[in-house]
C-alpha cells in the first residue's frame, strides 16, 4: 500500500466526519430558537475547517496538477 493510498485514505475519513459534525451542529441550530447566537458560533466553528480542508485539498490537487503538465 503506497503512502498516497493511506493519505488519500485518511483524508477522505477526516473530511467525512468534520462533514458530519458541521451537518449535526447547523441541525441544532435549526432545532433550537433559544442559545441561537452561541449555538451559530459552534456551528461555524465546525464549519470553518471543512471548507479550509477543502480548499488545501483543492489547491494541492491544483499545484499538483499545473506541477505534471509542466
């Protein structure tokens, strides 16, 4: 098993579960009208690092990318 195949691997898990977690806590935003202000800066304290996630894995694939067609 190559270390691409396990980085790959952990990645995808990682990104699941940080999904996971923004998905549960926007709910709970949904869910309560009361705490609304401090249950948002949870949510997008879950939020925050997925999209950042998102977008290293992006720009590396991009870099990566631009780097084997050179």
């Amino acid at each position: 098993m190559s270390v691409a195949t396990v980085i790959a691997t952990v990645a995808v898990i990682l990104i699941s579960y940080r999904a996971g977690r923004a998905h549960a806590a926007w709910r709970d935003v949904r869910a309560t009208r009361r705490d609304v202000p401090a249950k948002r800066k949870i949510a997008w304290g879950h939020t925050r690092p997925v999209l950042l996630g998102a977008l290293f894995i992006v720009a590396t694939l991009f870099a990566a990318a631009f780097q084997a067609g050179r």
